[in-house]
C-alpha cells in the first residue's frame, strides 16, 4: 500500500492562511449579494452601497495578497525552508 505525503512546504500553507481565506471568501460572497441587491433596486446612492464597495475591494485586495502569498510558499525550491 502506498502512502502518498505532501512535501513539508505545502502542508505549512494550510495554516492559519486557510482559515483567513476562508473568512475572506464568505466576505466576498456576502458583499457581493448586498451590492447586487442595492444595484437591483436602484439604490447605488445610499452610504451602505458605497461602504460595502469599499469593503469589497479591500477584501478582494487582501484575498489576492493571501492568495499571492500561498502559491509563494508552495511553489518555492524544496531546498529553501523559511
């Protein structure tokens, strides 16, 4: 029977980042649902669509970092170990 172990480089990346992307994600999700029915309904004027636009583009930001930063980590020389 073969037992098929992940380098140590791509289990160190399912850390504490999994769980910030997973966090990151649902907020996307949900911001994405509020702009959709703010702009359905004709209300793109209102304070909360303009903050949830906001918080959306920060989230996507930070979600594209964390993103960055994972595929750094995995896709580094086996030799290198920091």
């Amino acid at each position: 029977m073969m037992v098929y172990k992940y380098p140590a480089r791509l289990t160190r990346s399912y850390g504490i980042e999994k769980t910030v992307l997973v966090i990151l994600v649902w907020g996307l999700i949900l911001e994405a649902i509020t702009l959709l029915y703010f702009y359905t309904s004709a209300q793109t004027w209102r304070f909360e669509y303009q903050y949830t636009l906001l918080l959306f583009a920060m989230t996507l930001i930070a979600t594209m970092i964390l993103i960055a930063k994972i595929a750094k980590r995995i896709h580094r020389p086996i030799g290198i170990d920091s």
